[in-house]
C-alpha cells in the first residue's frame, strides 16, 4: 500500500451530493484513497461512490454515524493506513479545508478539528448555538485549550490515536464534546483549524427535533461523566503502543 | 393474610414456575434466564404457603401487611431483572455493532467491486 492517506466518507442516502463530493476530494487531495462508508442506504449511495472510483464498506443496517466513521477507521488500521480524514457525505465538508487539516497533523496534532467557529458564527438556531456553546465551554474547561466546535465531524487524525477511536471507548453516535475529552485524556494533542461549512440541506438535522436536544445534553453530560470517572490510561503507554 | 389472596399467590407462583421450568424444556428459555424466575417464584411460593414465615418477614422488614411483604419482594426481583436485562442488551447491541461492521469489511475484501453485493440487504 503505497498511499497512506485514507478519506472516510460516511454517507447514509447520499446518492446526490456524494458524486459530487468525491470528484471534488479527487481533485482538492490527489494522494488520498477514498472510502465511503454506506451506513444502510436504500438509494444508490454504494453504486455512486464505486463509479467514482472510491472503495465501499456496506453496513448491513444503518448503525449510525459514530459506527460508520469506525468502521473507515478499522479499515484504515488494517490496510495500514497511517492517516485518516473523516469527510461528510452530506456536502457540509469542503474538501479543500483537507491540506491545511493535514498541515495540522504535520504541525505535530494527533487529531486536528476542522471548526466553523473560530473564524465567524456560522447560522445555528439559538438553542442548539446554546447547547453547542455550552459544551464547548466545557470542553475548553477540561482539555485546557480553546475549543469552538465539540460537534464537528470534519477531522483528519494520525497515528496511534487511531486505535483509540476504533476502540470500544468510542462514542458510538456523534461526536462531540465527549470524544475530545477523551482524546485528551489519552495524552493526545487536539488542535483546531478553521473552516467554512456548508449549512445542511434539506432542513434540520433530525438530532435537534422534539425532546432529543433535552435527551443530548443528559446524556452528553452522563458521558463526560463516566470518561472523567474511568481511571486514566497511562499516557505514555497509550501514545507508544502502536 | 385473608385465604382468598393465600390462594392466588400460592396458584400463581406455582403455575409460573411450572410454566417457567417448561419453557427451558422446550429449549425456549436458557438456563441462565430461567434461574431469576424460578427461585423468585420458589420464594413466592413458600412465602405465601408459609404464614408463619411471612409473618416473620414481614415484622423484619418493618410493613403492616402481608401482601406489602410479598408485593415489596415482587417488586424488587422485577427490577433486578430489568436490570439484568439492560446489561444484556448493552452487550448484545455492541455485539451486533462489531459484526456489522466486520461484515462490512468482509465483505469489501471478498467483493471489492461490489459486483455479487448489489440491492441485497440482511434486513
């Protein structure tokens, strides 16, 4: 295996942005293999990225999308690849934010996070702005660095912390505030990096509808909970294990 | 306690251990399962056919009524099994997580075209 950059593109009914998306990750990181990772679509999610020369992994039911990245990751660990960027299939990712989260990792960051915030707001509604705040604040808090965006999914990674996420520690839904908390525990270095993002198409996403935003923010609490109560790793072995 | 409830408790405890008991005959109920409701209906049942047991009981565990006694015991296996039960869905879904995503990389490397694959689905 000579290319050692894997694009992880998790996409669950997709069929009509991720063309687009995948000639436009060809074009912006030429030395990137792709890999679409179909969470259970019943379109033609599979058929489009194999036209467009990505390789699929076809998830036998939808999973979810903290399940589909994994499983890009444990790809990526047995076909060796060294680095992984997660990029949406919804089109929310612009492709050519890729080199500069790359030039993070090159800066020495084991996870650099692709964030909407540091540069200007990006258009949430108020209670999810709040949540999202929130979180982020506490976040900050306790990795002790300035963190804007806990919910972003566009993330590039490097080395032994990939391990780490194709573990069962991982947060099996989104990512969010608990997953950096976690990272952080494991002595890895985060680092965000400003990028624009689409804002998502057809409507709200279904995570903020109803009682769920109240049903989060417990259960995002309850999380950062149990990872501050788990006995911490030893650090050092983490980072040299792999 | 008054006869009438003497009576549907000890029916009752003992029509369900019987049923339970056949069910893991039929091979429908594992063993492992099966031990919660046999000894919960077992205790029922001798609490409910022993008055002077009961009565013992229930002054320990400081209630006015007999039926409370029962009802309290009752109450607690049912949350111990839902309990139980909430563990053991925990590991079988991050069972199923693993296998699905095992079989989804099996599958790309028995089929990296995906030329067998197409439209047929597990669900």
């Amino acid at each position: 295996m000579v290319a050692s950059l894997l694009a992880v593109v998790p996409a669950y009914n997709e069929e009509e942005s991720l063309g687009a998306l995948l000639r436009d990750l060809r074009a912006k990181v030429p030395n990137a293999e792709l890999l679409v990772v179909d969470d259970g679509s019943v379109d033609a999610t599979a058929a489009v990225a194999r036209a467009h020369g990505a390789r699929v992994l076809s998830h036998p039911h939808n999973l979810g999308y903290g399940v589909a990245v994994q499983t890009g990751l444990l790809y990526a660990l047995r076909r060796g690849f060294d680095t992984v960027v997660h990029v949406d299939g919804d089109g929310q990712h612009d492709p050519a934010d890729v080199p500069r989260l790359l030039a993070a990792l090159d800066a020495g960051a084991d996870v650099a996070v692709g964030s909407r915030f540091l540069v200007r707001g990006y258009p949430s509604p108020l209670l999810r702005r709040l949540g999202s705040r929130m979180f982020a604040a506490l976040a900050s808090l306790i990795v002790g660095q300035r963190i804007t965006d806990p919910t972003s999914g566009f993330r590039a990674m490097r080395g032994p912390v990939l391990s780490l996420y194709a573990s069962e520690s991982y947060p099996p839904d989104y990512p969010d505030a608990d997953l950096l908390i976690l990272t952080h525990r494991h002595g890895f270095r985060i680092c965000e990096v400003a990028v624009e993002m689409q804002p998502r198409r057809g409507g709200e996403a279904k995570l903020h509808r109803g009682l769920r935003p109240i049903y989060y923010v417990i259960k995002m609490v309850l999380s950062i909970l149990v990872i501050l109560l788990r006995r911490a790793p030893e650090r050092s072995a983490v980072r040299h294990a792999a | 306690m008054p006869p009438r409830i003497q009576l549907i408790a000890v029916a009752l405890s003992f029509l369900l251990f019987v049923y339970v008991f056949e069910l893991v005959r039929r091979r429908r109920l594992d063993i492992e399962y099966s031990l919660g409701w046999l000894v919960a209906s077992a205790v029922i049942f001798v609490l409910s056919v022993s008055r002077k047991l009961l009565a013992v009981i229930t002054s320990l565990v400081g209630a006015t009524l007999f039926t409370s006694t029962l009802f309290f015991f009752g109450l607690m296996f049912l949350i111990a099994i839902c309990l139980h039960f909430s563990v053991r869905i925990s590991a079988l879904s991050n069972q199923v997580r693993r296998l699905s995503q095992e079989l989804a990389l099996r599958r790309e490397e028995e089929d990296p075209r995906g030329c067998c694959g197409c439209g047929e689905r597990l669900n």
